[in-house]
C-alpha cells in the first residue's frame, strides 16, 4: 500500500534546507553547471530533469517557490545513434527461403509493413 504524504509531514526538513543551493537555482545556473561538466548521455539528463522538475513542482504547489526553475531549463533532444540497416530485395528473398514458419511470415510481416520486432511480438497468432 502506497502511503501518502502531505506537506506538513515535511515541513521541518523543509524549513532547514530551503536556504540551501538546490532551493536558490535558476535555469540559467543549472545549465551552466551541466556545461561546465563531463556530459552524461542525452537520457540521463532528461532523467534527472524529469525528477528535478518533479521535485520543484511539488515545492511550488507547497508553497515554498514562486517557479519551478526547471521549466527554463533546455535539454537535449533524444538522437538515435545506430545507422538504419535495410535489406535489399535479394538480400529478403534469400532470407525467407532459408527461414522455416513461423519465422518465415514474421520476418514477410515486418518488411511488408514496416512494424517494430516489439509490435510483431505483442500480435497474437492463431
């Protein structure tokens, strides 16, 4: 069972670390401490800024921010770095003929249609 907590359950922790770092940010600080080091990958930064949002959003509706800074923030866009690797027509005809069923339709499946190995495996066959 999920417990829930409201804001007075906190406000004592609340109150002693409101003067620190974490409550004084601002957008513009939070970018330049992730310029200033190594750069995680695109997914972890969305990560923590998801959480730190989560986490300033709820300090905003308890009242102790104006704004959550993390709004401001600006983070990268997710970029698929693997090349796209596509199969010629030979290349298909000389995989199903070595396939058997029903290897043989999931792959005739996926080239006709284009759908994702995840979309081909959530199908039921009958």
């Amino acid at each position: 069972m999920s417990r829930l907590y409201k804001p007075t359950d906190f406000s004592a922790l609340l109150e002693k670390y409101t003067d620190s770092p974490l409550f004084s940010r601002s957008a513009s600080n939070i970018d330049r401490e992730r310029s200033n080091s190594t750069p995680p990958r695109n997914e972890v930064i969305r990560a923590r800024r998801s959480i730190l949002s989560k986490i300033f959003t709820t300090a905003q509706r308890w009242e102790y921010l104006e704004k959550n800074p993390t709004r401001q923030v600006q983070v990268p866009s997710l970029v698929n770095a693997r090349d796209k690797t596509t199969l010629t027509p030979e290349q298909v005809r000389a995989l199903l003929g070595k396939l058997k069923e029903p290897y043989r339709t999931m792959v005739l499946l996926a080239v006709l249609s284009g759908l994702r190995r995840g979309e081909i495996f959530g199908l039921r066959w009958k």
